[in-house]
C-alpha cells in the first residue's frame, strides 16, 4: 500500500462524542482545516475522516459501539495566535491559557466542545 501524500509520520486520531459534522465545521472555521478523505455510512454520517491543517493531517471518527470517545491534545505553530485563538473562542471553544509573550515565542490554548485540547504557538523565529 503507498502511503497517502497528506500523511504525516505521526497523526493525532480522535474519536469524537457524538456526530462529527460539528467538529468539522470548527476546524474549517478556526484553522482553515482541507478534507483529505471522508468515508460516510450508508445514513451520510461519517464513519472516517482526514483533514488537513497547516500541512499535517488529523483523522477523526465520531464514537460509538467498542469505541469510546477520547479527547487530543495538538500543537499547531502558527502566524497569528491571537487571531485564532479568538477565532476558537467565537467557534465555541473555552479558553485555558491567554494568549501571551513567553520564552519561546507568542502562544495561547483552548479546548473545543469535543474535550481537545489545542496549543497554539507563534515561535520568534517565524
């Protein structure tokens, strides 16, 4: 099997409680998130999806049945903090670390209503 290009050596994947079409309107919405593949059930809910942020992909499945949901910490270096970070908070999300000058460049976190956690990161040498 060739490996898919939008595959990262190392992906998060999340198993989400509840639908996912929600998820998939807040990573479009705060981060500009490409769907890559989704697999849907023969209903139209997604069984499987991949998206791609920033050039590293995330896979994601809604729970159900043998598997539980479980929430991801992510770290994304990006260009503008403060703009996502607001972005995140206007999609829903609760901010846990404002965002701030720190030793190792601009960064801020929230957690999304499905419990992941997301560290943004503006290094200094961007």
């Amino acid at each position: 099997m060739a490996i898919p290009k939008h595959y990262s050596p190392v992906m998060p994947y999340i198993v989400l409680p509840g639908e996912a079409e929600g998820f998939i309107a807040f990573i479009t919405e705060v981060f500009g998130a490409e769907e890559k593949l989704r697999v849907d059930n023969e209903d139209g809910s997604v069984m499987h999806a991949e998206y791609s942020i920033n050039g590293g992909t995330i896979m994601f499945a809604p729970s159900g049945g043998e598997w539980p949901a479980f929430p991801c910490g992510m770290y994304l270096p990006v260009d503008d903090v403060d703009g996502i970070y607001a972005k995140g908070l206007a999609s829903g999300a609760t901010g846990n670390q404002e965002p701030g000058d720190r030793g190792y460049g601009r960064a801020a976190g929230f957690l999304d209503k499905w419990g992941n956690q997301w560290w943004l990161n503006e290094p200094e040498s961007m």
